[in-house]
C-alpha cells in the first residue's frame, strides 16, 4: 500500500493533539478575592473563587474537571455568573448551577462562614 502526502496528511490531522492555554489578562487592582466552598446535591462539593476587579466580577470554578470562568451578568436578585451554557445564580448561602444544554440543574449550600469585605 502506498501512501501519498495527503493521505499522511490526513492521519496527522486526525491524531488528538493538547495544549495548554494560559491567558493573561490585566484587570487593574484586585478589590477582593474570596473563595466560598458549597456542599451540593449529589456529593460532589463546589469551591469558587470570586473575584472583583474594578468594573469586572468573576466566578473561577471547576465544573466537570475543567477550570471555568464565569463572568457576572445581570440578575434581578443575588447574583448572577455565566460561562458558556452554564450559569451559576447565588443568593446568600445558596448556589445553583444550571447547564442550558443538558438541562440540569444541582442545588448547592454554602459551608463554612461567609468572607467578610
């Protein structure tokens, strides 16, 4: 069997190829950086870092073993973050993450004492 360049071509584009991805980005000062852990339903904990930064406001979490940013939108009440189809929506001690996709919801409560600002 002879192979021709493309054909060669084409098995290496076929081949799983990763990477890792850093992204810098400045956001001036830091105002406050807060990590908040939730018990949820199902077992699995939920540790998110909030970050605010001037004008910007950020979920940093780990949804399914990938790191996610969710970024503040606007909510009528609590607040309100989302990342792709997801959506993280928390109000006092409660969270709730939501998949647009998959149309799953998981119910979660905060542990632990609330930071202080």
């Amino acid at each position: 069997m002879r192979f021709t360049p493309t054909v060669l071509a084409c098995f290496a584009l076929a081949l799983p190829v990763t990477a890792e991805t850093t992204v810098n980005l400045s956001l001036g000062g830091i105002d406050s950086l807060d990590t908040m852990t939730y018990d949820c339903d199902g077992g699995a904990p939920l540790r998110v870092q909030y970050l605010l930064a001037g004008e910007n406001a950020l979920a940093l979490a780990e949804i399914n073993g990938s790191p996610r940013i969710f970024v503040n939108v606007v909510s009528g009440s609590g607040a309100r973050y989302v990342s792709g189809a997801d959506t993280l929506s928390t109000k006092g001690t409660t969270a709730l993450l939501e998949n647009r996709m998959d149309e799953t919801k998981v119910k979660c409560e905060q542990s632990g004492e609330m930071p202080e600002h």
